[in-house]
C-alpha cells in the first residue's frame, strides 16, 4: 500500500538526488553555461521587464475591466467575422512591435475575456512575428527577398495558424460561443473613449521600447532621437484620461505623476527611473481605490497576470540560457551544432532551424544580426527564413506561459503548428531561390 501510493515521490526524489551526485560542476561547459543563464536572466530583467512587460500587464488588465465581453465576441470570438477577427489579430503585429514574451499578457487578457481560440492564436504569432521594423532591418541588411518572404510568410502564417487551431478545436469553439453569447456584458463607456485609453497605453509600450535604427538619419531615426518625448506625451494623454473618465481626482493624478516628472527634469540621461517611478505612482493610484471602483479592479487583474506570468518567464529564461546561452556565447549545446546543421535546404535542416528558433528566446531586432552571423557561417536561405517565421513568434519561456494559460495540449499543437509551417516554407523557399 505504501508504495502504491509513495513511489511517484520516491521516484522523483531519487532523481533529484542521482542529479545533484553527479552534477557536472567543474566541467568549463557546464560552469559557463550556468553563468550564462544568470547572465541572461539579468539581461532580460534589466531590459524587458520594466519597459515591455509592466506596461504590457497594465494592458492586460485594462482588458479584463474596461473592454466589456460583448465587444470581444463581436470583434474575435468563436462566431466573430472571420475576416474581420483574423484581420484584426493578423495586423496587430505591426501596431505592437513586441517580443515573443511581451505578447503575452495581451494574448492572456483577450482569451480570457471570451475571445476564440483561432483569433487569439493568430493575434499570439503576430504580435511579436509581423514587426514593421525588424521587417525593415531584415530586407536591408539580410536582403529584399527574404524581407519579402519574412512579410508574407508571417501574415499566411497568422491567419492559417488561427484557423487551424479553430477548426481542431471547433466543437470546444462552438460551445464556448454559446456560453458567452449567453453572457453579454454591456458597454461601460463610449467605444472611442476605450478607444483612446488603450491608444495611450500602447504608445507608452511601443514607443518606451523603440529600437535604434543602424541608420543615424530618417524618420526611424527621429522617433528614436524623440521616443522619451512622445512616450510622455501618450503617458500625459492617459493620466487626463484618467480624470476624465475613469474617477480618478485630478490631485490625486498628479500627486502620483510628480516623483516620475521631477526624476525626469533632474535625470534626463536615464529615463528609465522617471518611468520605474510612474509604474510606482499609478500602481499606488489604482491599488489604493474603494473596493468596488474599477480602477481597484484594474490593478487587481494586472496584479493577477504579473503573479501568473513572471516566474514562468524567469524560470524559463533560466533554461533557455543554460541551454543555449546569450548570441555570441555559449550553453550547454555548442552553436556550433546548430551552425553546421542549418546549411543547405534540406527537409533536416529547415527542421532544424524551426525547432531550434522555436525555443531560443530572441529579443526585438535581435534575430536579425544573429542571423546575418549564422548565414555567414553556411546557413541556407531556407533555413534562414524558416528561424525567422519561428524564432520571434516563440520562445521556452513563452511556451511555458502559453501552457498556463490554455493547456498543455492546445500549446502542444500551436508550437507544432509553427514549427511545420517554418519547416515547409523554409522548404519551398529555399528551393525557389536556388
């Protein structure tokens, strides 16, 4: 009897303890590989998680309350246009210009809120894979034609991926449909103030984490030179917004603005701090309402999703860099192997740069600088499209939130989706190049 019911625990703690005997320390490989996950978990801290995911959990949030459920239905539920909700999901991309992790809490809040599981999945893979700028970047520095191919392959491969997963999963579809239609939610406020509102917040996500073009002239290069200014401006719309429509006082606004207005005036050269200090001023704003405003609410929700989603990011950024290690250095699997498996445009090869992009974690723009290297080092054109349709779009640290959110299996079969689709285009792109 003790065993049938023990040796699962028992079972695991002899693992651990056959792990931990003959763990590898010493060894140079294991010893850099460990310090290279520290190292790019400190990276992606310093990084991604103030100016990208914090304004991203808000977002979310601000889904959860403010958007009501019968507009979710309307616009990308399970009976929703299909042109319209596959139109919406599949051009969010270039509105977001976010990464595979960002996307996240966005993919979260909508698909809790009732959407379908074919539009939320297309809105996932476009959120961080039809990126106006790193399309760009891809066609200027690896050449037109794969920037062409990049476009192209990632709108078909938002829309074929959603409307795969729904119809694997159109009875689960069908269901869920009725239940929400069952359920409307009636608009709290006009559609153009809701409108607005997300507009200020997607301006301060989009424009906090604006990339340096390789260029020093251009229009990408004045909205860099300008990104702290308009982000302040969209961040001065929203905190208006607030006394507006939302109740909040305007005292109390600008009592929670002064500390991140007065670091920006006396710290100019580090922006960041000013902007650490309103996420501190509007986290105290919002989580200090009555118990039955909605502003309490919203903090509630956006609390909800950074509990949810940080330490499974961490975690699996921990992983992804003890196996892989940060572009140029290496994990436990050498690049080398990678390097010299990818040449060519064989079926082996395109599959191998889809599943190996698939569980790398690539920041924004950074998949194009480590593919101009892995093409110098004899990677195919095939392959090199099929990492760039997988690379950004998924990531370990994302596949382990997707699977919180919507189930091992669901996750299971959209990582598989991409995976194949990469392969194949990779497949026949390759072959019509050569």
């Amino acid at each position: 009897m003790f065993w049938k019911h023990e040796w699962k625990a028992l079972a695991g703690i002899v693992a651990v303890f056959v792990a931990c005997f003959y763990l590898p320390v010493g060894a140079p490989r294991f010893d850099g590989a460990l310090l290279e996950a520290f190292h790019l978990v400190k990276w992606y801290a310093q990084e991604h998680v103030l100016l990208c995911l914090v304004p991203a959990f808000f977002i979310a949030g601000a889904i959860g309350v403010f958007v009501s459920q019968a507009s979710v239905m309307k616009y990308l539920g399970p009976t929703a246009n299909k042109v319209c909700a596959y139109g919406v999901a599949a051009c969010s991309g270039t509105v977001l210009a976010v990464c595979s992790c960002t996307i996240l809490p966005l993919f979260a809040g909508i698909y809790r809120m009732g959407a379908g599981l074919g539009p939320a999945a297309a809105f996932l893979y476009s959120g961080p894979a039809i990126n106006i700028l790193a399309i760009i970047l891809t066609a200027r520095i690896l050449g037109p034609q794969l920037g062409l191919a990049r476009a192209v392959g990632a709108v078909l491969f938002s829309v074929v991926i959603g409307l795969a997963m729904h119809l694997l999963y159109r009875k689960e579809e069908c269901t869920k449909g009725a239940q929400m239609a069952a359920m409307p939610v009636p608009e709290t406020r006009p559609l153009w103030q809701t409108a607005l509102y997300f507009a200020s917040m997607i301006g301060v996500l989009v424009f906090a984490n604006w990339g340096k073009p390789a260029e020093a002239e251009g229009v990408w290069a004045a909205i860099h030179g300008a990104k702290w200014t308009i982000t302040a401006a969209c961040a001065l719309g929203f905190a208006a917004m607030l006394v507006a429509w939302f109740g909040a006082r305007a005292w109390q606004v600008v009592l929670a603005a002064a500390p991140s207005v007065g670091l920006g005036l006396a710290l100019p050269s580090e922006p960041q701090i000013a902007f650490v200090a309103g996420v501190v001023g509007l986290s105290i704003l919002t989580s200090t309402r009555p118990e039955d405003h909605e502003l309490r609410d919203w903090f509630g929700q956006t609390w909800g999703f950074a509990k949810q989603i940080m330490p499974l990011l961490l975690y699996g950024v921990l992983i992804a860099g003890l196996l892989l290690g940060r572009p140029g250095h290496e994990g436990l699997i050498p690049s080398d192997w990678v390097a010299h498996a990818v040449g060519g445009n064989s079926l082996r090869a395109n599959f191998i740069a889809s599943f190996a992009g698939a569980f790398m974690y690539f920041a924004t723009l950074t998949e194009v600088p480590i593919l101009q290297g892995l093409l110098g080092s004899g990677m195919g054109q095939g392959p090199a499209l099929a990492l760039l349709l997988a690379g950004p779009a998924l990531s370990l640290p994302n596949m382990l939130v997707i699977r919180s959110v919507m189930g091992t299996q669901k996750t299971v079969v959209f990582v598989s989706l991409v995976i194949v689709m990469a392969t194949l285009s990779g497949l026949i792109y390759g072959n019509l190049v050569s």
